[in-house]
C-alpha cells in the first residue's frame, strides 16, 4: 500500500527498496556486458539468453519502482531477483556451452 500520508509509491518510502534498485540495474548492466563480450569472444547463440533475462529483470525493476501495493511490490521483487539471478546462471552456462 501507498504511504497513506501522500499516496507516494512505496520506492519513495523505503530505503531498501531504493538500494535494491540500484544493485538490479547495476547487476543486470554488468551481466549485460558479459554477455555482450561472449558474443563477440566466443559466438553462440546461447548468449542471447542472459541478456534477455537481463532485459527482464531490469523491466521488472523498472515498474517495481511505481508499484504502490505490497503484493504488486512483492511479486515484481521476486520477478526480478528470480531474473537477476537466472542471467547469472545462465552466463556461466553461456560460457560453458561456447568454450565446449
């Protein structure tokens, strides 16, 4: 829920959610980068798939940042964390698959 004093969206309120903001798109920026470099060190095309996870994750993060219910802010968190970390993973797998 909005904060009932000015209908603000919980990212104005909430310091945490504020720095996880930044950390996705700082993450999800540097997995991007990664994956670029592989594309252009090692072509295959299993890199597309953390950059589109990557572009997921930061679209989550972006509509996270004007969510004003606590369910819709806890769904898109997850959404993004899930995303983030699936870009991680499938960096390494990228990685894998390209050097094999």
């Amino acid at each position: 829920m909005a904060d009932p004093r000015n209908e603000s969206p919980l990212f104005d309120t909430d310091a945490i959610l504020r720095k996880a903001y930044f950390g996705v798109w700082l993450l999800s920026l540097v997995f991007v980068g990664f994956a670029i470099w592989g594309i252009v060190r090692y072509p295959h095309w299993s890199w597309v798939l953390p950059i589109v996870a990557a572009v997921v994750a930061l679209a989550a993060n972006h509509r996270l940042r004007n969510a004003s219910r606590r369910g819709e802010t806890v769904l898109l968190a997850v959404v993004t964390l899930v995303f983030v970390v699936g870009s991680g993973v499938m960096l390494d797998v990228a990685l894998r698959l390209a050097r094999a």
